[in-house]
C-alpha cells in the first residue's frame, strides 16, 4: 500500500483555458429553436435572461476560451483538485485493475457546481447584473450559485423544488449562510408558481416548475439574469478544468487510462470529465467513454433523440436532445441531481454519433457500490457519483473475470454529507430500487 | 486579488514523524493519579484500555516520534492540508494584518480528528485488537474514529451523548455508513449506562457518562479497547502534523506568523498547531500562541488548575488540568467539541507558565465572524473552529487600529456542513449567547 494513491497539481498547472468540442464536432448541432416561433434562435433571443458574453460562449467557434483572471484566482482556492488511485478499493475487488478517480468535492459547495457557477456569476456581475435568479433539485446546483453570487457581492434566488426544501434543510440553510434567498417552488413570487399553486396547493413542486419561476423572475427584472448550472453549452465548457486536470495527472501517474466514466444527469460532470478525451476519440485515438445514468430517469438509455423543451411549461427553447419528454416525472430516487428529462444536446449528439456509451443502473446496486466505497476509500460519495463509481466497480470485476488489467478513470463529483438519510434507507434495508412507473427492466 | 492565496506541500513533504514536546518542558508534567489509591500512576495501569505502544506515546521522553509507514499512506489521502492566506476576509476587515489559515476539513471525517483515530486505530490493531470503544458528544470524533476501524477491518463502537444522537442524526449517519455501531448514551449496553437510566430514564445525557460507557465496555471486553479524541499526550502528539506542516507552508508564503490562534475544547486541534510553535517559544523565541474557549465553557480562562477527573463518574485518573469540576454542566451552545470540563495536562501546564495565552467568546460574536468568513472565504466553518476565526479577526480589526501590519496564523479545524442548524438559528436571530448559568460576563 505505500506507492503513491494521490496527484496532485500546482497552481501555475491549473488550467488556463476551457476548451471547446464544438469546432471539432464532425457535424453541426442542431440548432436551439424558439419556443414559439420554433425558429433556429438568434444570440439576441437569449439576451433577456444571459449576458452576451456567455451567449457567444454558448455558439463560440473557438477551440480554446481564455478563463478570466478573477475566475482563475477563484477556482484556485480549491483547485486543482485531487486525482486518486483506489488502492484499497482494488483490493478490496481483488481486481487487476487500477482504479482512478478525479474527486471534486474539495469545493466549498461540496461538488463540480461551482465550475461553472463562479464563472456564470462573474460574466454576469462584470455585465452590470445586480442579480441572479435560479432553480435547484436537490440543492447541489443552488448552493453553488450562492457560493458564486456571494464571492462577487450579487444578490442570488433559488426556487428550490418543495420536495427538496422541506426533505433537505441542510442544503437550504448551506444558501441561506452565503446569503441567499430560497424559496420552495411553486412560491406565489412569480406568475407561474401562482398558476402551479392554484392548480394544486399542495404541489410537491417540480424542476420543471422552478425553472420556470426562475426563468419569469429573470425576465420581469431588468437587474436580473438566470443561470443553468447543465446541459448547455457553456455550463460544460466551464467544466472542462476537470478532464484538462485529469490528462495532467493521469500523466504524472504514468498511465492512459482505457475507459472514462461519469454520472449523467443533464450532463455537466460528465463533460467536464469526459470532453477533453472526446477531443482525443474524435481525432481517432482515446478511450472508451461511459455515461451512468439512473434507470428511474433514462434519457440516453430510454429517450428520443428529438427536439423537445427543457422545461414542463415550454418556456425554454426546443433542443434535439435524448429525452424522456418534457413532462416526464422520474420516481423519488436520492440522486436528485440525475432527476433530468432531457440532457445536453452536445452530449447527446456524441451518444447518438456512437462516442459515448450509456447505461442505466437501479438504485440498489448503486449504493451497494458507494458503502462498499465509503469504506475502503474513506470519501462517502453523494448518490449520483456514486452511479459512476458503481460502473467502475463493474469494469474492474470484468478485468477480474478477464483476467486483464485495465485502466479506469471515473468522476467522483461530490461527497454526500447532505445525503446521509439516503445511506441510512440504505443500511436500514428501506431502500427502493427506483424504477419508474412504466418500465419493465 | 491575483497573488498567491493557496500553499500546498508534496507528498514528500508531509511530516514523517510526531514532535514530542514533553523532553522540551522547563518542568515536567504532574503524574497523572490513580482514581482509586490517588498514587502517581504505573503505563500497566492503563493496559487494559490502551496498547503499551500508545501508553509509552503518553510518556514518552523522545523529541520525535516515527510515524509508521502504514499510518503515513493513510494521511497521505489527505495530508498534506491545505494552508491558505484570508485575502477576500482581508480586504472585507479592511486590515493591514496577513491573515492565513490552516484548513483540516478536507478530511474524510471533516476536521482533524483523524489524524490521531488513524494512529489509535493502527496502533491497537498490530496489538491484536478488534474493537475500539469511545465515546462522542457531537460527533466529530465518533466519526473520525469509524473511518479509521474500517481502514483497518476493524469494529467500532460509539456511545454518543442521547441529545447529539436525537438531534444530529446526520453524524450518527456517517459513523453507521462507516460500518460503527452507535448507542444514545445512557445506553443499556453497560452498568454504568444501567445506573444511569434507572437514576432518569428521560437523560439526555453528558459526555462524562459517554466516557464511563465506553471505558467499561473496554475494561470488561478482552477483545476491546478504549479510544480517547482529545486531552491525552499521545492524543496531542499525533496532531502536530498540523503545526509542522504550517510551519513548511508559511516558509513558502514567505512569513513568520507573530500570532498563533486555535479553539480550545480539550486541546487537540490547538495543541497540533501549536506545540510545534511552542518549541520555538520554550528556546526563547516564537509567536504568541493563543487558545480560544466558549464563555459557556470557560476552563482556562476560569477553571482551577488542580487535579480532578477526566469524567463524571470518577473512572478515569486524576490529571492536573485546568477545570471546571468534573460535574460541571455547559450549556447547550452549538460548539459541542468545546463542552469540556478540563483541558489537556500538557497545555494547561504551558497556561499556567504563561507560555500560552486563553480568551474566551460568547456564541454570538462567534457566529458573527463565522458567517463573515463563509461569505469571503467561502468555506462555512464548524461552529468549534469558528471561535479561532473571531479572535483572528479580532487581532486582524487590532492591527487595523493601531496601522500596524501583523502575520496572524490559525487552525480552522473542520468544516460545518452537520452545523447547519447552528447557522439557521443564528440568521433567524434564535441563537443565545451562552452564558453558563453562574456567569456574571
């Protein structure tokens, strides 16, 4: 056990850029369309709610973007962060393979959120912006963003599913310390929570919902703007500081690794990770790539590629996407964050072109996979990472069988200290397996 | 804000051995006593709780102590921490003062505490022991002790203190996902848990019945030892990693800090930090080291420094410390690590030399500085480190004052993401100050 389990970088490593897949995609995305007009939508359509630098990022034509200095001086605090070989794990697995895995939760947050929260919050404080108006599941993009708002003096709302509010007070509090305002959606703060509550007061609410109260509170405020923290284009090219971090590291351990995973809600922990070796697949090189979703919400898995909104009440633009549609509700499972209909239609043109694979895991064998992890290896994961880590557990057992060593890297995207009522079903022998109403596994 | 603010140690650099600074002392220490015959006690006496290897730790005349290769791979998943200077808190203070702080959250555990779990842990296991009995209060060390069993295949029992247990379920949680068991003490598990049930069944419990619980069940367990967080020389001596590590980083800023800050509880955070530093002042030079307690529980700061019992129930030796009474009650403040009665032998000594200075905080003021830092700093501190924090900026607000730049070093000891609660009260305006019952403050 003494060979060398952590890499780390200096801060002059940490990346400068964030790099961008688009203008080396073998073809084009679709385009976005309005909502209305199911038009392709031009930048200024999003003028409303983003500022235009990051709309340029989001069609950007560059393969490198220069990250900001006052970004860079932020990421800094925790960043780079650590990449471990999972020694105690492969042993535990009695596995031939060696084992990797990128951890982001050395973040304040606790996750890969503030990636790109900081940089969204500073585009839009240097843009005069006052304020920032957003949604969140089970918090982990919320808290994010009020880490984000506060570092730069904005004023941050968070319309936070009511499920959530009320089940994940931690999460809520964690917002509140940094200064933000939460409200669980549906809320009477905007015309379409108003609409939601009327048609059921007792509404447990929905992503689908909150985004739409966000959506309405940036729009009717001027000093306002709204932020996504998945799916689209720039919220993943902020991500890429993962996997440029990950290459640099995986060189210092002297290996290559053969199969790269992450789990996979709208996208952005996965992209973070996995595009800068999508670069390396496109080129005709690199290694296979593995997004884990849920099988209670298998959009890469079980949806259509097609365009479809990214919200229930059709406020967003059309995305040709995987999705579930736009007004399918997954069962309650503890990964809240991989609670998404839809996914980022950069990464779903790449699982469509055959890139990227995908594969849907019931709940169970998920957190068997995280105790088995919690304790071999110390970190307790939040239930989505722990998606990944239960696929990285499956391609070690396969090198056992195989008799093959193997190379592995995987996104562990956050700790789960808010989730431990989720380990405690677990251990307690009270947790579901998450399948959803009409599926026959 | 573009200068450096992160300092960061390789691998290699992390300390290979424990600084022992009990050969440094002008006087050496007052034996700790029999609790029975009040005569200076035998190391046999405390053989059947502890391993001779830790026994011959607590009084041991070597200045350096090897660290085992073993226990080295395992602080080596998160050591060496990182060490940070406070720019944003500075500019917010509006301070000439160079604020830097040592960070120990990136634990898997959360705090510093596992810098010595590991050690106990691996130290009773080569002496053939398969169990580890402690007690928690709010359960930072319950935990820390949980992740080191599991590291090395070993159980884990914890009496946590009943009103912890009912009202920090999240703690209790993360012990179990570990694979500890956790009994709400009073518990029926043992005699003296037995006693006190039948005194008032309704107990919330105290700390000092926690500690007689699980002293007994190690005494009346062959197989089973007993594992103490805190107050304890050898507990002390696995924590300075932390003081010699802030040393090497503070070389690399480039500074010499003129003041030492650590919260005080029984001393294991402070202590780690400090005696490294307190070498330096005991050879004629160094910094001023200054321990930081609750107001709600004032023992160096208005204890007696006489011997007395580490518990309630008299079970343990008579020590020399600074205390409160064995019986005294604290109130309820959020710092549960800080509820101690006594105070470490060791630093209660280098008090009573005037060698380490104490100051003591309401609660308030406390979480006036805490929600101040999470909001520049980003970090959300554990109610515990956060009296560490006010007295830095207090100092930092001092230089302000007199115009005078001043390099300000402290020990933030753990995160607060199980505190939240804490935080919750304090932003509704519901948190008390603390003021034990007899104070006139």
């Amino acid at each position: 056990m003494s060979e060398h389990c952590k890499f780390l970088l200096a801060d002059s490593q940490v990346p400068s850029v964030w790099v961008n897949v688009l203008p080396s995609l073998r073809q084009p995305l679709d385009p976005p369309l309005h909502p209305r007009t199911r038009q392709p939508l031009k930048p200024e359509d999003l003028a409303p709610i983003f500022p235009m630098s990051l709309i340029e990022q989001e069609f950007s034509p560059q393969p490198e973007i220069d990250i900001p200095g006052e970004i860079m001086d932020i990421y800094r605090m925790w960043r780079a962060t650590p990449l471990y070989r999972a020694r105690r794990l492969e042993k535990a697995l009695d596995t031939p393979a060696h084992i990797y895995y990128k951890y982001e939760g050395t973040s304040p947050a606790g996750s890969h959120k503030p990636n790109t929260a900081i940089a969204q919050a500073w585009y839009n404080h240097k843009a005069g912006v006052r304020r920032l108006a957003t949604e969140t599941g089970a918090g982990q993009w919320g808290s994010a963003l009020a880490l984000a708002c506060t570092m730069f003096g904005m004023e941050c709302t968070v319309y936070m599913v009511r499920c959530s509010y009320d089940q994940k007070p931690y999460r809520r509090m964690m917002m509140n310390t940094w200064g933000a305002e939460v409200f669980p959606s549906p809320s009477d703060h905007t015309e379409a929570g108003r609409r939601a509550l009327a048609a059921a007061p007792d509404s447990p609410g929905s992503l689908g919902i909150a985004i739409s109260e966000a959506v309405e509170d940036a729009a009717t405020h001027s000093d306002t703007n709204y932020s996504l923290g998945s799916v689209l284009n720039h919220v993943l090219l902020h991500q890429t500081v993962i996997g440029q971090e990950a290459k640099l590291q995986m060189r210092e351990a002297g290996e290559e690794p053969e199969v790269i995973i992450g789990c996979f809600g709208g996208g952005s922990n996965f992209g973070g990770l996995a595009l800068p070796y999508v670069l390396d697949r496109l080129a005709g090189r690199g290694p296979r790539i593995l997004a884990i979703e849920p099988v209670a919400c298998p959009s890469l898995t079980r949806g259509k590629f097609e365009y479809d909104y990214g919200d229930t009440a059709k406020l967003t633009p059309l995305m040709k996407m995987y999705t579930l549609g736009h007004d399918f509700v997954p069962p309650g499972i503890h990964a809240g964050g991989l609670r998404y209909h839809g996914a980022s239609p950069l990464l779903s043109a790449l699982v469509a072109q055959g890139v990227i694979e995908a594969k849907a895991y019931l709940q169970l064998p998920v957190f068997d996979a995280a105790v088995q992890f919690a304790r071999t290896e110390g970190i307790v994961p939040a239930p989505e990472s722990a998606h990944a880590i239960r696929a990285a557990v499956d391609e070690a057992l396969a090198a056992r069988e195989s008799g093959r060593s193997k190379v592995i890297l995987f996104c562990l995207s956050g700790h789960g200290h808010f989730d431990l009522a989720a380990y405690e079903a677990y251990l307690g022998g009270k947790l579901q397996n998450g399948l959803p109403a009409s599926a026959a596994v």
